[in-house]
C-alpha cells in the first residue's frame, strides 16, 4: 500500500534527523516548547500503533506505560520516569514493516470509527493511515525544529 510506503518513508527521514543527538539533546525542552524530542518519537510510535490496531481490536507492539507516557495531552514534565530513549529509533523502524506485512497478510479485520483531537473523523484503516501520515508529518516539523535549537 503506497501509504503505508510513505510511512516508511517518514519514518526514515525522523531517523536521520535524531540519528547522533545526545540523551540531553533528545530530552531539552527548549523556551517557547511544550515537549523534546524523545516525546515527539514516542508519541509517533504511540499513536501509530493506537490508529492502526487499536482501532482494529489487535494488540499493540507499545506498552501501558509508553501509551502513558507519549499519548496527546502528554508532557515530559508528567512523566514519572525517563523513558528508554534507545529504544525508539528501533521502533520507528519495525513498526511501520510490521504494519506493511500485516496489512498485506489480511490482519486488519473491522476497524473502530475514530474522531481525531483535531476534529477529522477516520471511518476506515486505510484513512486512519492517511491521518498518520499527516499527523507523523506535523512532528518530524517539530522534531527539525527542536533540533535546530538543541544542536548548537
């Protein structure tokens, strides 16, 4: 599916763009900032796995606790621990090839109607992975951003 490609693609391109930060880097919340840049890659791979199979009733590859952690309306100053930072890159990775090999297999069975936090109801998987795409777009902007100011 070619959104699911694009998925990869994104993905990808968040991996080159944190690829040598620092754990400091990755968790500074600059001025004017609500969250770092660790948050963002967990929200990514959070949220993904919610719209994807959550809503279609499959067990998810994040924990209670990452869903805790990096789900909208979350902050790094809420957290009660830090989160294992090393481990998101690998996510990023995994996540979207699995999706891509259980949606050509058929996994996906009915999917749960969603509205989204901004309002843009999702009525099947496959606009449920276009939302994603468009949502993991807005923070890799984020992400860049942070970037530009923690790397100096």
């Amino acid at each position: 599916m070619d959104s699911i490609n694009i998925l990869i693609q994104d993905r990808h391109l968040i991996q080159q763009a944190v690829a040598g930060l620092s754990a400091r880097q990755m968790l500074a919340i600059p001025p004017g900032f609500d969250n770092n840049i660790a948050w963002n890659l967990g929200h990514i791979v959070v949220v993904q796995q919610l719209l994807h199979y959550r809503l279609c009733g499959l067990d998810m590859a994040v924990s209670d606790q990452q869903i805790a952690m990096f789900k909208t309306g979350t902050s790094p100053a809420d957290w009660p621990i830090e989160p294992d930072i090393a481990s998101l890159p690998a996510l990023l990775s995994e996540l979207p090839q699995k999706l891509l090999v259980d949606y050509q297999t058929g996994r996906f069975g009915d999917f749960t109607p969603f509205t989204t936090s901004t309002g843009i109801y999702l009525e099947t998987l496959e606009e449920a992975i276009a939302f994603n795409n468009f949502h993991e777009g807005l923070h890799l902007g984020f992400i860049l951003a942070l970037r530009n100011i923690v790397v100096q």
